[in-house]
C-alpha cells in the first residue's frame, strides 16, 4: 500500500465519519444511534477495503521474466 492509498483511506475515513457525526442529531434513540452508527461503518470499510485492494492493471501478454 502506496502513502497515496494511504492519505485516500484516510481522507475517506474523516469525510464520511464527520458527515455521520453531523447528521446524528436526528435519531431519538440509542437503537437509530447504533444503527445509524454501524452502517455508517460498514460502507467506510468497504470502501477503505476497495481502496486498499485496488490493483494497477497489468498487461497479460507481457513476457514474464522469471529465471528459475
């Protein structure tokens, strides 16, 4: 994982925790809190997790240079 891949999780991370912790205001109870909270969690994770597995496209037909 490139610093890049790194600053972008990160960037990802603070945009989307902020945004639910702006809108938290509106649950009335601790079960829409929880909720709110855990799905909220569940797509940063998935999209840290793209972001970490992301690979660079490499050509197929290229010659391998592997020596035993």
């Amino acid at each position: 994982m490139t610093q890049k891949e790194i600053e972008r999780a990160t960037a990802l991370f603070k945009e989307k925790l902020s945004s639910w912790y702006n809108n938290k205001e509106k649950e009335n109870s601790a079960y829409e809190y929880e909720k709110s909270y855990v799905e909220t969690m569940q797509k940063i994770e998935k999209d840290v997790l793209q972001i970490m597995t992301e690979t660079k496209a490499k050509s197929r037909n290229a010659k391998k240079k592997f020596k035993p």
